[in-house]
C-alpha cells in the first residue's frame, strides 16, 4: 500500500519542537536539555521511557521497527519542525542489527519526513570514523574521500549518503554533522574513558589503589567535549542555510594516553597503570585522526570552546558522586 502524506496538525503559537531521536541516550539527554534552556520545544524520542526523565517531553517509539507513516504522524501530531538524529548504535548488536539502528533507521526517517505537509530540517549525527584512520598530521575536511576501517564507519557513511542524495534530489533540508570522539558526562561504559572511570569510581569506592592494564594508548583521535558537540548542533538547528557535510571536532590529534592521564588526574585516585606493549609493524603511522572545522566556524558560528580537560572533568563528576 502506497503511503500518503500527512495532514497539517494544529500546533500553539510559538516554535515547532525538536524532536530528538536517541533523546534519552548520551548525547541526545544533553542535546534536550541545552534546548530547552534556551527555550525551544522539546520531544525526546526513544524506544522506551528512561528510569530519569529528559528535559521537555517524551514519546516512545520504535525508531527501527516502526514505520515511515506512523513516525511522520508522530511529528506532524507534536508539531515538529526540526528533527536531530542521536540514535544509532554498535555495542551489542550483530550484523543486522548495527545495519537496522543506523542505515534502515536513517531511510526511515527521511521517508518519513518526506510524508509531511511542511519541511523538516533534519541533523544527523554523523562520525569521525567515516573517515577511517590516516597518516599522522593529515587533517580531513569534509570534500576528502570517506575510508572507513571498521563496520560501524561503513555503516555511517551509507547513512550519510542517504541524507546527502535526499538533499540533491531537492526533497530534505538536511544535514550531516561528522562528530569527533564525545566525551562528557555520561560517558557511555563500553567506551574506553567510560570503562576507566568506572574503574576509578570503584576504587575510590573502597579506599584502594586502581590498578588498570590497558591496550596501546599510543593512537591520536580528535576528542571534543560533550558540551561543544551539543553547541555545534543548536546551531545547526537555527542555521538559515547549511552545508550538507559539517566536522565538528576540536582539529587537534590527542593521545588516549594523554586522555587517559587526565581523567587520573581529576579524579585524584591512586593508580597504577600497566600500558601492554603495541606490536611490532607500521600501525602508529596510521592511529590518526584529526578533523579540519573551519567549516563549521565559518556554516555554523560554531568553535570548540571547552578544553579536555573540563571534558574529562564533568565526565569523572557524573561517575562518581563520593
């Protein structure tokens, strides 16, 4: 059966809301409460209700097994007027369903968008990782070609793709914001720093010295802070006009290690680190990462304002409360 457009909905006066995909998860619950700070609408959209509400309101819904008509009728019944994409996942997923939560998901959502009466912006978060890794010093800006070296990079490039042939065929106001390695509070725990810190916060729990036994910390990403992050997609929300790929990192390579050491330090506990030695071969030329954002100050307004290490700080912070 064909699907249909949407009819128009009376809103209130006033902005359309946001709607957020992924509003309960780590960047989405931040990204919900800098919007309503600054006074825009807010829908959180997730799978299920979360244990700790989010800023404005919420509906749940089942952004992979629902449909492009029912999710269109979602937004056209809460008046939404911009959609930012902070769902997706790798974590405990296999194969079809890493391919579900971010490429069926993305097709999903523009047709949906597609249905409605009026245009939606849409934001995608997109990833450093489209990038796949490069000699060190290589800066990668948004015209370099994409080289993914792992699924979930793959899989963030067929999204954008996505986005980008919805943008050019003239049907989307659309989007893709490439995000360096997040960190901030509620960090997720599978990630590196999230691992640690957890480690940290239970030693410090119960007055003992951490002991950590690490991979290699030698690889450079482009960290940018939570905080940043979210500033750089409020203002891709409120741009009048948009590039359709934009960096959003800090434009610096910085160690793991260096990272690592920072978030020992804020948390003042006693650690004893045993780094395990990297193999032998050329890797470390290509453990790089390291996007070009003059883009993004010149689109967006947008600079990275927030250092590592008040990063890392609101990160610890959050883990441990002690």
């Amino acid at each position: 059966m064909t699907e249909t457009a949407v009819p128009t909905v009376p809103s209130a006066e006033g902005p359309r809301r946001v709607a957020v995909l992924g509003g309960t998860g780590f960047i989405g619950r931040a990204l919900c409460e800098a919007l309503a700070e600054g006074g825009l609408p807010v829908l959180a959209i997730a799978r299920r209700e979360p244990t700790v509400p989010v800023a404005g309101s919420f509906r749940a819904f089942d952004l992979v097994g629902g449909s492009p008509a029912e999710l269109a009728a979602l937004f056209a019944a809460e008046g939404v007027g911009t959609v930012v994409n902070a769902a997706g996942g790798m974590w405990g997923l296999d194969d079809e369903q890493m391919v579900d939560a971010n490429v069926g998901m993305v097709q999903r959502v523009i047709e949906a968008l597609a249905l409605l009466p009026e245009r939606v912006r849409l934001v995608q978060l997109g990833s450093v990782h489209e990038y796949g890794l490069t000699p060190v010093g290589t800066v990668q800006a948004e015209s370099d070609e994409t080289h993914p070296q792992m699924v979930y990079g793959e899989l963030k490039v067929r999204a954008t793709r996505l986005v980008l042939d919805a943008v050019e065929a003239g049907g989307l106001d659309g989007v893709v914001l490439r995000v360096g390695n997040v960190v901030g509070a509620g960090q997720p725990g599978h990630s590196l720093l999230g691992v640690i810190a957890r480690k940290l916060a239970e030693a410090a729990e119960e007055s003992r010295t951490a002991e950590l036994t690490l991979a290699p910390l030698a690889a450079k990403r482009d960290f940018v802070g939570l905080g940043d992050t979210v500033a750089a997609v409020l203002a891709a929300v409120r741009a009048r006009t948009l590039p359709p790929v934009v960096n959003v990192g800090r434009g610096e390579g910085v160690s793991a290690r260096h990272m690592v050491e920072l978030l020992i330090e804020v948390s003042g506990v006693p650690t004893e680190v045993l780094e395990n030695t990297a193999p032998e071969g050329p890797g470390a030329e290509t453990e790089w990462q390291c996007l070009d954002v003059a883009l993004a100050a010149r689109a967006l307004g947008w600079e990275p304002h927030q250092s590592l290490a008040g990063a890392v700080d609101s990160l610890w912070k959050a883990e441990y409360r002690g």
